[in-house]
C-alpha cells in the first residue's frame, strides 16, 4: 500500500489540504514521455502526484476553476560541492487539439473553456530528473 501523503495549499485565502493518493517515491529521469492520469475521488477537489511524469491528463467540465503548481529539485553546485534546492516550476495547461493553452501564474485560476480532455505540462524540462510534486484543484 502507497503511503498518503497530505499537504496544503493556499487558493483564496482559504488553505485546502491536499491527499495523495497516488503518491510516489523521488522522480527519477524519464527514459520517454510518461502521461500521468489525474483521477479524484469522490468528494476531492484537489490531485497531488509525487514522482515521474511529464505530463499530467484529466477530464474536466466547462466553468470549472482550475489551480496548479508544481515544484522540484534543482541540482546547485560551485567549487565547494553539490546540493539540490526546491524551486517552482512553471505550470501550463492545453486543451482541445492543443492548439489552446493558458500559463498558470500567480495563483490565479484559470477558468475551463470547454468540456473535455486537459493536459498539465511544466518546465523547465532541466527538473524531470529530480524529486517534484504536481498539484492541480478543480473547484
């Protein structure tokens, strides 16, 4: 059994906690493409993914508010030694044929256009090597 892991994460004010269900262990560099499904039980409003996976997949409905964030390692270094420090990555999402696509910034939501199939993409891509977490909420 995968343990839950449970964070928070600020959207209005409001901090909402955030399970995860499929949590996994560190990311580790992907050898190809790997498409993670984003699936929320019942009653949940947020998905947390921990661990490889470029891009992130899910149904969502029109006039659904959409939030993502995203973190990861970034390995550091000088003459001195080496260390990895936790950054935020950039978070994008594309829609329809992918010809549409909106920049998540800021913490500001961004409004479901349409009905259908998203994809979550982050960067930079220099991260996928390292641990990450990949959080989106649908309120």
């Amino acid at each position: 059994m995968k343990p839950r892991m449970l964070t928070t994460l600020t959207f209005a004010g409001a901090l909402i906690a955030v399970g995860g269900a499929d949590a996994q262990s560190a990311l580790t560099a992907p050898d190809r493409l790997r498409t993670v499904r984003i699936a929320m039980s019942r009653g949940e409003v947020c998905f947390r993914h921990e661990g490889a996976g470029t891009h992130l997949v899910g149904e969502f409905r029109r006039g659904q508010r959409l939030i993502a964030t995203s973190t990861g390692d970034a390995a550091q270094g000088d003459e001195r030694g080496q260390w990895d420090t936790t950054q935020e990555r950039s978070v994008s999402v594309s829609w329809g044929r992918g010809d549409s696509s909106h920049a998540f910034e800021d913490g500001t939501p961004f409004v479901a256009p349409v009905s259908g199939r998203y994809t979550f993409t982050y960067s930079p891509t220099s991260m996928l090597g390292g641990r990450g977490v990949f959080i989106v909420c649908a309120l």
